[in-house]
C-alpha cells in the first residue's frame, strides 16, 4: 500500500512541475534547448532533494529557532545552483543569456516536484486524503513557485551579465544567489506563522515575483536580440 501512495504522491508532484516546465520552454520556443540537457537538468533538480535532506537534518542538531530555518534555505538554493554549475552550464549547449534562466528554473522544478511528492506522501500514508490534496493545491500554487522565482532570479542576474566579465558574472551569481535566499526565508517564515486571509497575501507576493520574473525574462530576450543584431553583419 505505501509503494502505490508513494507512486501517486510521486506523480502528484511530478505532473505540475512539468506542466510550468512546460511553460517556460513555450516562451523560449525560438530557440528550443536539447530534451535531454533538460531531462538531465530536471533530474538533477530532484536528486538535490535527498542531498539536502541529511544536510538539514544536520542543521536542525546544530542551530535552533530561526536560525533553522535559514540555514535551510542557504542548503537548498546552493545545491541547486551547484549543481547548474557543476553539471549544466559549461555544455555548450548553454550559448545565450536566457538558457541560464531557463536552465535553472528547470532544476527548481525538479526539486520542487520530489519535495512535494514528499510533502503529499505523508498525510496521504495516514489516509488523511483531503490534507494531502489540499498540500499538493497549496504547493503548486505557492511552494513551487517560489522555488522558480529564488533560482529564476539567479538565471536572471547571470543573463543579465553573459555578455561581461568573467568576474562580473561571478559577482552577479553571487547577488543573484543572495536575493534568492532572502526571498525564500522570508517565504518560509512568514507561511509558517500565516492562516487564511494571510496566506493569501504570502502566495500574492509570489505571484507577483513570478510576474517580475517574467518581465525580465522579455527583458533578457531583448538583450539577447539586440546583441545578436550588433555582430550580424
């Protein structure tokens, strides 16, 4: 019984992270990236997941309060981020500012596809059904979103400075990886401590992220357009 549980948690969460990894591949459909570049890249996503785990565990022996759950957030956003380093970015299939973007939303959204077949799988081995339902509507409306506005506005930083300085890129990356935390942890504290009408607002905070974000990803396909433009002869 727990292996079928599992399996439907498991699709619970996989199927709406690949319905938004779907929608952002639709706005970078000009010029598509490699299947299995990001089969792989989603794949990593997940595997942060089980990485992560034993390092949180850790930090809960460690820290206390608060402290916690920063902690928690620095974990998980500089595993995803090192793993678009150490396994995606230097293909060179990787060839434009915005397949940073894309790139590293895709590895947030197979993060937040196991974290939340995680977070289905327990109400649901307790035949609590309707909590479980309820937890894979709230994750897919909040939690995964926010994954892709913390690892997005890193994509976004780094495409923003693709066309500069080795250095240049590093320090944005950097930056990049520093908003993503900060917006994490306060997505974290504040849903913790949120019920109703409060929950709401956190998740509109999202949601408006995600609308910035979609913003300056237009913002990186004209940049990408233009510099193409400047070196065609």
């Amino acid at each position: 019984m727990e292996t079928t549980y599992f399996a439907i948690a498991f699709l619970s969460g996989l199927i709406p992270a690949l319905f938004w990894v779907w929608f952002w591949l639709r706005e970078d459909k000009a010029n598509p990236e490699p299947y299995f570049l990001i089969a792989i890249s989603f794949i990593a996503g997940m595997a942060v997941v089980p990485m992560a785990l034993p390092l949180q565990k850790m930090a809960i022996d460690l820290y206390s309060g608060s402290n916690v759950i920063v902690v928690w957030v620095i974990i998980e956003e500089l595993l995803k981020y090192a793993v678009a380093l150490a396994l995606v970015f230097w293909n060179k299939e990787v060839d434009e500012p915005i397949d940073m973007v894309i790139y590293l939303i895709v590895i947030a959204l197979g993060f937040a596809a196991l974290e939340n077949a995680l977070f289905i799988f327990n109400p649901l081995i307790m035949n609590n059904f309707v909590d479980s339902a309820l937890t894979g509507s709230f994750r897919f409306l909040g939690a995964t979103l926010l994954h892709v506005l913390a690892s997005g506005t890193i994509g976004i930083c780094l495409a923003l400075s693709y066309y500069r300085s080795r250095t240049t890129q590093i320090i944005a990356g950097t930056f990049g990886l520093s908003i993503a935390i900060v917006l994490h942890a306060l997505f974290n504290f504040f849903i913790m401590n949120a019920s109703g009408e409060a929950i709401l607002a956190v998740f509109l905070f999202v949601w408006m992220g995600i609308l910035l974000l979609f913003l300056l990803f237009e913002k990186v396909k004209l940049l990408q357009h233009n510099h193409k433009l400047k070196f065609t002869p």
